[in-house]
C-alpha cells in the first residue's frame, strides 16, 4: 500500500516574525563538497503561516509542505519544539 501523505516535514530556526500569521524559518543542511569532499553547511529560508502567531524568534519549530498559500508561503507550522 502507499502512502497518500508524501508531504515533506522539516525542523528548523525562526529566524523573523514581524510578519502577521507569517514566520521565516532557516533550515541547514549538510552537502558534502564535490571535489574536496568536506562537509559544508548550507541554510534555505521558508515563509511558513502560523495562523495562530504561537511561534518566536529563535524557537525551533516542526514545518510541513502545503499548497501555496500565498506569493511566498508554501510552508505551515506543525508544532514548535522548543522555545
């Protein structure tokens, strides 16, 4: 059987939350240098709604994939983690 939920869920960083019902969270990841083969951090930033503001600055929070919601914002917020 497969799974009918392929949604992509990410843990990250709020970085800003000046927006209304709108957080900006930075997710790093490690990608291994092609040809000198050390590990180097790279950092995405997503728009992700929070309808409820719950969220921070500096919190770490749990996102999920969703339709868009807007120009920016393909993100939501799952739960916060950690304040």
């Amino acid at each position: 059987m497969i799974s009918s939920d392929k949604r992509k869920i990410l843990i990250g960083t709020v970085i800003s939350h000046k927006l209304d019902k709108t957080a900006v969270v930075s997710v790093e990841r490690t990608v291994k240098h092609s040809t000198y083969g050390k590990y180097i951090r790279r950092t995405s930033k997503f728009y992700v709604h929070d309808a409820e503001n719950k969220c921070h600055e500096g919190d770490q929070v749990k996102i999920i994939e969703s339709r868009p919601l807007s120009r920016l914002k393909r993100w939501r917020l799952l739960e916060v983690i950690e304040r």
